[in-house]
C-alpha cells in the first residue's frame, strides 16, 4: 500500500533506499587525492590588500594612469609595431609557436611545437612532439623541450592505442593506460572528453558507437584523462597521419 | 603557528573528504567520476584558500564547492553521451528493487536538484535544515524540491518510466 502522509512517504522510500548505502572513500583513491593536493602548486598570489580611503596614493595612480596612457599612445601611433609577446615567449624556449593563440584554441590553451620532428612512433620509446600549456600549467610532449619541462620518463607507462573503426569520417581511437580503457571520438571541436570503459581491452574493438568526444588543436588532438595518477593527465594524439602517435604526459 | 594553505586542505581532506565522496558518488551514480569530482573540489578549495574567509565554517564552504563543482559537472556533461546501462556488466536487474544498480538508475532519472534533496533527505538521512545548509537554499525550498521528487520517483518507480516497464 502507498503511503499517503508526507513523512510517512518519506520513510517508505528510506527503507527502499536502505540498500543503497554511502560508498567509502577506496584507500587507493585517498592516496591518489591526497598526492594531487601534495603536487598541486599553491597559489601565492599576495592576499588583496584594502587600502583605507584616505591612504589611498591619489598622486601615483594619477602619475601612473598618466604614464600608461603616454606610453600607449606612443605604442599605437602609426608606424610602431606591438611587442608579440607570445613570439618572444616561444622563441625564448626555442620553439616556433604552430597557432596564433586565439586561432582556433580556446583562450587558456596554447600549442607549440618543436623545432625538430613532431611525432612519434608508438614503439619509439623516446618522447617527441609538441608540447601545450593549459592555462598555467605546461604539459611536456618533447624531449627536445627544455630540460625542466621533462617528464619523469620512467614513470611513463607507453600507452597502447587502437583505431576504432566508425560509421562518420571522424576517427575513433581508444588508449589503454593499464587496465583502462579510453575512448575518444573526434566530434565537437574545442571539445575533448574521454570515458573510461570498463571491459577487456581487446586490440580489434568493435564498439558500435564510440562513446565519446574530444577537441583537436591544430593537427592534434588533446585529451585530459582524469581518475588516473597524475603523471597520465594529458594524452596528446593524432590520428591523421600514420604512425598513430600518443603520448600521455602530466 | 598557523597551518599553511596545503596542510589546511589536506586536513579538511581527512575530516569530510569522505562525507563529500559518499554525496559525490551517489549524485553521479559512478566511482570514477565521483573521485575525478572529489579531487576537483579539495583542489579547488586548495587554490581558492586566500579568498576563503572564515565566515563560514570550513566545512559549509566545502559544501559550497562542492556545489558549484557539481552544476559544473552537468553543465559539461550534455558531451558525454553514454549511459550507465549501456555498460553491458552494469546494467540494472529490473526485477530486482534492491539492486544497487536499479536504485542509482532511479535516482538518476531525477533532476540534478531533486536528486541531490532526495540523496541528503532520504538516503543520508538528513534533516530538512541541515540539507538547506549544505545546498545554500531555504528550508521550504528543500520541502518543496523532496515533495516533487518523491512524487517523480513514485511515477518512476510505478513503471512510468521504468525500463522494460
């Protein structure tokens, strides 16, 4: 019989529930969590500072506004070029940048690639390609990027990568990173989202949809794999030209 | 001597880290993902730490967060286009009403705000004025949001939109 009285209602559906109980936190998760927090860098902007009204400098925010309206307005006039600032960053790193970052890159994303070859064989154990900042943080594909950019390469484990063939011409390709499996399909542009699969992981997939989505930057595509341990972060693939490169990074 | 911003988070970790997981995991009805959340939020928390003010207590301000990284979540999720049953070894048994499986695919069917009323209401057993403070909302918005996804679930669960029902 249906309950018809509100609290009645509601412990009815409290003894339905009642399998359904609170999940713990698996050790190995905690660990993985309280490692990220242990990496993750902490902010060290200064806190904001409130000056009171009548300590406010009026005098150098006037001779500062009146600095920076000259100074931009001997920038803009006729015949001056601006300093390209995201050139003088590349080129200071030694790398030439592929994308103009606003062109067809969301504003926080930036490719750059090496001067040098840019992809690599998934049976070449060495890392070469790009390399791509995400906001703040820079993600290295290279062993050509500068040294502190490198990863700990034997922490990587060489992921294995499977075309999955697909009715549209957007490929499909799936990652193996230990017992995982990742499928991406290449749809939304700007867009990159990854699921992980729970099956076997067999080398001749034959799913009938790929499952999901990722955005491609420049010739590449860029994934960010989350749930795995932090030295797998960001796969990097490009499935359009032969050999199928991959190589999964922070 | 005051803890640094990296020991506070990891000791708001410890203390709710699996309060906000069991909540986390049963909104999203996956463990992997809940984790991805989890992780997201104690990382928020950790970035946001100078902003954070101590009006509130940690923990309601966890709970802020957590909020905020929730209707994010389902704002980005209109990408993902697979579905639990989908997953041949995780499809729900419909015969079977204490199945785990079965439960989460009716929560699932419940709105992204009634879900997460019905979860604190009825599975984590919380009051209405508790509930209210961990969603930042008013006590009879709560009582109004549980009437209308209890009403939803019992469609739900009569076989209005039960699968194979």
């Amino acid at each position: 019989m249906e309950a018809n009285d509100p609290v009645d209602k509601l412990e009815m559906w409290r003894r339905r529930f009642r399998p359904l109980t609170a999940e713990i936190l698996p050790d190995p998760m905690r660990d993985q969590i309280r490692a990220r927090l242990a990496a993750e860098p902490v902010p060290t902007a200064p806190r904001r500072h409130h000056w009171p009204k009548a300590l406010i400098p009026w005098g150098s925010v006037a001779a500062a506004v009146i600095v920076s309206v000259v100074t931009l307005s001997r920038l803009t006039a006729p015949g001056t070029a601006l300093p390209n600032f995201a050139s003088k960053a590349s080129s200071a790193a030694g790398l030439a940048p592929v994308l103009a970052p606003t062109q067809h890159v969301p504003s926080n994303q930036r490719v750059f690639a090496p001067a040098g070859p840019a992809r690599a064989s998934l049976t070449t154990p060495a890392l070469v390609g790009p390399w791509v900042t995400l906001g703040q943080r820079v993600f290295w594909l290279s062993a050509q990027a500068p040294t502190h950019l490198r990863p700990p390469m034997s922490a990587l484990p060489w992921p294995r990568v499977f075309r999955i063939p697909h009715r549209s011409p957007r490929q499909a390709v799936a990652v193996q990173i230990g017992g995982s499996l990742w499928i991406a399909r290449f749809a939304y542009p700007r867009y990159f989202v990854w699921h992980r699969r729970r099956y076997r992981v067999t080398p001749s997939l034959r799913p009938t949809h790929p499952t999901l989505s990722i955005g491609h930057l420049g010739p590449y595509a860029i994934c960010r794999l989350q749930g795995v341990p932090l030295s797998h972060q960001v796969a990097l693939l490009s499935p359009w030209a032969p050999p199928l490169s991959a190589t999964v990074v922070r | 001597m005051a803890k640094s911003p990296r020991e506070a988070v990891a000791d708001l970790f410890e203390q709710f880290g699996q309060e906000i997981f069991a909540h986390v995991r049963l909104v999203v009805g996956n463990s992997d993902t809940a984790q991805d959340l989890v992780q997201d939020i104690f990382l928020h928390a950790l970035r946001s730490w100078d902003r954070f003010e101590h009006r509130a207590s940690p923990r309601t301000w966890l709970w802020a967060i957590t909020r905020n990284v929730l209707t994010d979540h389902y704002r980005r999720r209109h990408h993902d286009l697979v579905q639990l049953s989908e997953v041949p070894e995780l499809a729900a048994n419909p015969e079977d009403p204490t199945d785990r499986v079965f439960l989460e695919e009716a929560l699932a069917q419940l709105p992204l705000a009634q879900r997460r009323v019905f979860i604190m209401r009825v599975i984590e057993d919380r009051s209405s004025r508790e509930t209210a403070q961990r969603l930042g909302w008013t006590e009879v918005r709560v009582r109004v949001t549980l009437h209308r996804a209890m009403k939803r679930m019992e469609q739900w669960w009569n076989g209005g939109e039960r699968p194979g029902g």
